[in-house]
C-alpha cells in the first residue's frame, strides 16, 4: 500500500495535538533553540565589523568556523548520542551554549570571540543530533501506525524551528539599541531555562524513546556510517543546500550595506523568511509527497542555485534604486527557503532510510559534518571575494554566480546518480 492510500487528504497539522508529550517537548525545543539563536548570529556580523572593526574576511572566518563547530562536529556529537543516550548529551550541549554565549557577550579580541564561537557551536553539534534521532525514531512509529508520515513530522519539526527565527530577529532588532553583551546574555539565560525544561521531562536512560544505553562501541557506530558509500554520497550532494544557507549571514549584511547603505532591515528579512517557511511549509510538503523524494530533492537544490542569480539583476551590478534592491533580496530569501522547504523533509527521511534506521544520530551527525566543512570553505571563500570586489579584482557579481553554480553542480550530479542507482525513493510515496 503506498503512503497516499493510508494518509488520505491533507490534516497532518491538526493531528500535532495528539503525538506523544516527549515529541511537544523536541518541538518546543525548536521554537527556543532558535529564539536564542536568532537572537544574536543575524545580529553577529555587525558586532564584529561596527563594535569591533574586523575586516570581512575575519568576519566571513569567525561565521564558517560558528557553522563549522557546529555542523561540521555533529557526527561527534550524534555519535555520542548513540553511545551513551540522548538526555545526556542533550543536557551536556544546552550547557555549553549558556557558556558559550555568555563569553560571545564579554569578548573583545579575535581570540575570545573565536572560542566563544566555537563553544556556541559544538552545543549545537551535540543537542541538535540527538533531537532529530529522537524524532526520526517517532516519526517511523508515527507513520507505522498510520497517524503521521514521517516527512510531515519532519516538516512540523521545520515550521517551530521558524516560528523561534520569527521571534528571535524580532527581539534581536528590538535590542540593537542596547550593547551586544545584553542579547547574548538574553540568549544565554533562556538556554539555561529550557536546560532545566529538558532535565524535568525528557525521558532518562531506560525509559521510552532514549532507550538503555548502547552496547556498541564509538568506532561500531563510526563504521556503520562511514562504510555506508550511498549515504555518504549523497549527504555531500544534499550538503549544498547548507552552504547556499550559510551564505545568508554573509551575504545578505553586506548586499544591504552595499547596496543601500544600511542593515536596518535585516532583522525582518530573516522575519519574512520565517513567515513564508511557517505558511508554505505544510503545502510545500504536500508538492514533496506527490513529486517523490528524487524530484522535491532535487528540484529544490535547483530552486536554491536559481535565488542566487536573482540579485544580479536587481542592483549587485548596476545602481538600482533602494527599493529594487530590497525587493530582489526578498525574491532571493524566499526562493532560497522554498528550495529548502521542499528538498529538507524528503532529504532527511532519506537519511533515515539509507542509514537503515540505525544509529540516527551519527546518521544526521554526518550529513551536517560534510555541510559545515563545506560551508566553512564556502564562508571564508566568498568572504575573500568580497575582498577581491572591494579591491577592483573581481566583479560585484562574482560571489553569487559561484555559489549559484556550486550548487547547480550538486543538483545535476545527485538526478544523474540517483536516476542510475535508484537509491532514493525506495519505498513508494506518490
């Protein structure tokens, strides 16, 4: 029986009241992950290039090695999370962002504010991993009993994450009046209330859902991903879409000081972005389950390489007007997340699939590994570019069109694999 025989019609959504108390707790959990995380990371760039003065390329450097302390270390902490039990490690990585945090608000040199950065990150590296084994692990029950497919469980677990990116902007714009140790000091204290959120209620080693701990080693868990060719393959194809998205906390400040000579804005174009992802989402994932996995996938990297072009002809070249601008960045954010929004639920149902509902952590660990390295390189790369602009040896238009191949790239190479290898779509979901 295919998945459209036994969930008729479209009330994925209203059934959110009924999953288990554990599943409303990771939900919530976005919702505040992300408040405390908008709060400070949009608002990042221009603390350390207006409070602190840093040049682009140590901006574009401290950004990749945020994303890359935290995607780039999520096998670590997935792995750790299989190991020993996702309370723990959930627990361990609320914990160090509350410390990560307060040392971001306090630093003044480029050392400290690397290290705060970093411990930002890694807490990232180790909550994140073990929320979406979690919910991967109920999303199988759920769409096993025939409540919810596990892509819309993945796809509601996307829309709390954007409700937290529409009040999170909005509170960081609110603060810009106020010194930047004031909001990371806001977001550090709300980790530490919802540390104590998870250490009440999310289930302890032994009970339901976090299971007893492992009896596998690390080095049998990093075996079971890392001998796993086709998973690999294709987390480093689908990694694109992550360092397209990485380039938003560079690109987007710059773009919006360039061109119009201010970065007031920019708390609401992160603002509208959430609101499109909070709206779309639930059809979006509707287009996902009727296209299959291998179209939404891929049609959606192709969607995020076409945004970047968008702005070339909407004043990076040429002296637009203000409101140009401002409208051919809108079209840019917005592509970029319907891209998104189509190819993430499907991506990550693949993940689960591919890596044979084992060791989920690590699973989704690595694919955000391969994208934070990648996103790292891609940061601090067009970051030296815009250097390349502000000198005369490159064009304005130049950091867009390769992070638009790049991602082209990606698009061609995974519809020609996966049409040869028939690894995706593997069950029936049309």
């Amino acid at each position: 029986m295919v998945l459209s025989e036994r969930f008729p019609g479209n009330k994925t959504f209203a059934k959110v009241r009924v999953l288990p108390p554990v599943v409303k707790l990771l939900l919530l959990s976005m919702v505040l992950f992300n408040i405390g995380f908008y709060l400070v990371v949009p608002f990042l760039a221009v603390h350390l290039s207006e409070d602190l003065g840093f040049a682009a390329w140590i901006v574009g450097l401290v950004l990749g090695l945020r994303m890359f302390s935290q995607q780039g270390m999520f096998f670590i902490g997935g792995s750790l999370a299989d190991r020993f039990g996702k309370r723990p490690i959930i627990l361990l990585g609320i914990a160090v962002r509350v410390v990560g945090f307060l040392m971001l608000g306090l630093a003044e040199s480029m050392a400290a504010v690397i290290v705060g950065v970093l411990l930002v990150g890694f807490a990232a590296a180790l909550f994140a991993p073990a929320v979406e084994s979690a919910n991967a692990e109920y999303g199988r029950e759920l769409e096993t009993s025939g409540v919810m497919r596990r892509t819309d469980l993945f796809a509601v677990e996307q829309m709390c994450s954007r409700l937290g990116t529409v009040i999170g902007p909005a509170l960081g714009a609110a603060l810009l009046m106020f010194p930047f140790s004031w909001t990371a000091s806001s977001a550090a204290l709300l980790f530490a209330i919802m540390w104590v959120g998870f250490f009440i209620w999310f289930p302890r080693p032994g009970d339901a859902h976090d299971g007893p701990v492992s009896t596998y080693t690390l080095r049998d868990v990093w075996r079971s991903v890392l001998t796993n060719n086709n998973f690999l393959l294709f987390a480093t194809l689908c990694s694109f879409q992550l360092v397209a998205y990485s380039q938003l906390y560079l690109m987007l400040p710059e773009q919006l000081e360039r061109g119009i000579g201010s970065q007031s804005a920019l708390g609401w174009f992160y603002v509208g972005a959430a609101v499109l992802v909070i709206v779309g989402q639930g059809p979006t994932v509707a287009v996902a389950h009727r296209i299959g996995h291998r179209r939404a996938i891929t049609f959606g990297l192709v969607l995020i390489s076409v945004s970047f072009l968008v702005p070339l002809v909407t004043g990076v070249e040429s002296a637009a007007s203000a409101s140009t601008q401002i409208v051919g960045l809108a079209v840019w954010i917005g592509l970029l997340h319907l891209g998104q929004m189509l190819m993430v639920p499907p991506m990550r149902d693949t993940i689960a699939i591919l890596g044979r509902e084992s060791n989920l952590g690590a699973h989704f660990g690595m694919l955000n590994t391969i994208g934070g390295l990648l996103a790292l390189l891609g940061t601090v790369g067009v970051g030296f570019v815009y250097d390349l602009v502000d000198n005369g040896h490159a064009a304005p238009a130049s950091p867009w069109v390769i992070v638009s191949v790049c991602v082209a790239v990606s698009a061609v190479v995974l519809w020609v694999w996966s049409g040869r290898t028939k690894v995706i779509d593997p069950r029936s979901s049309d």
